[in-house]
C-alpha cells in the first residue's frame, strides 16, 4: 500500500469532532493502517465505518483497531476489543454474511462401553460407579504406624490419669491463690 493513499483515504476522518489533524497524528495512522490493513479497500471501509454514524467523536486509536478488529483480521495480529461498545459494535450493513454454523454430530459409544471406547479406563469407570458407600473407605492419610516401645518400663497413660493430673493441677493453683 501506498502511504500518500491511505493518507488520503485518512483525511476522510476529519469530519469526526475533536479529531486532532496535525502532521505528526496523520503520520501515526498511516502506520497504524499499514500493520492492520492488507489493502486500500480494507482502509476505505475503516474510514466508511467509523464516519458512518457509529462513532459522534473521534474515539482515538484504539478504537480504530477496535473497529477493524469487528470486520477483519489484522494483517499484525493484534486484535482489539471496543471499549465503546463493550457488547460489540452495531451490526455492519455492508459486511457479507457469515455462513450458518451446523450442530455438531454428536458420536455414540459401541455396545458394552459406558464412558469410553477403552475397554481398562470404562471398566474402571464402572466399577467406581457400583460403589455404594464411599464413605466407609479407608482413609489413610496423616496416620503414622503405632511403633511397639522399645523401653521395658514403658506404661501407656490412659485419658483418665491426664484428667486427674489436670485437675489436680487446678486444685493445687486455687489453694495457692487462696493461699492455703
């Protein structure tokens, strides 16, 4: 693409308000254009688009590539969304229709399958399925195995003799702030 062309096309952005024409803004979107666009037509239609009612102002950049990212791919790769029009641009009356997208054939399994056509991973499957409590399943996990002691002396303490150490612990500090 020419740069003096897609200037020209360009200065058909004027008529947006607050659209800043100075060389150097001009500059910058034929740039823009000459990574987005593949062709003089592709620039024509932006121009077209964004002058046709859609935008009242000039939107800035962004939305430029917003608004050819809606119609076409850019020649770049990188792809914008409006932030004008979060839900997506107004319908374009000029863009071709899109081929309807059929519903995909759904595939069925073979008889004797349940999940999937390998035999190991559905009778897996149907086992875990005739499990009827799961919740009775042993669960091992945080457990340490008990080790048999190795002291002669060792004795196990029982529940009951930690409750009586506690409470006489607790008896033996209200004597002393009672001072008994």
């Amino acid at each position: 693409m020419n740069p003096r062309d897609v200037l020209r096309i360009l200065e058909g952005l004027a008529v947006l308000p607050f659209f800043v024409h100075n060389e150097h803004t001009m500059n910058s979107l034929v740039k823009l254009c000459g990574s987005m666009c593949s062709s003089l037509a592709e620039v024509q239609w932006l121009v077209n688009r964004m002058t046709s009612g859609i935008y009242t102002q000039w939107p800035g950049p962004a939305e430029m590539r917003a608004c050819f990212c809606c119609r076409y791919k850019p020649k770049d790769g990188v792809n914008a969304y409006s932030s004008v029009y979060p839900d997506g641009l107004p319908v374009d009356p000029t863009a071709p229709p899109r081929p309807e997208i059929g519903t995909p054939s759904s595939l069925s399994l073979s008889p004797g399958h349940v999940a999937t056509v390998d035999r190991q991973i559905d009778s897996g499957i149907q086992a875990v399925a005739e499990l009827r409590d799961t919740n009775r399943a042993v669960r091992r996990f945080n457990t340490r195995e008990r080790q048999a002691p190795t002291n002669p002396n060792y004795r196990a303490i029982t529940q009951a003799e930690i409750d009586r150490a506690v409470k006489e612990n607790r008896d033996r500090r209200a004597r002393e702030e009672l001072g008994i």
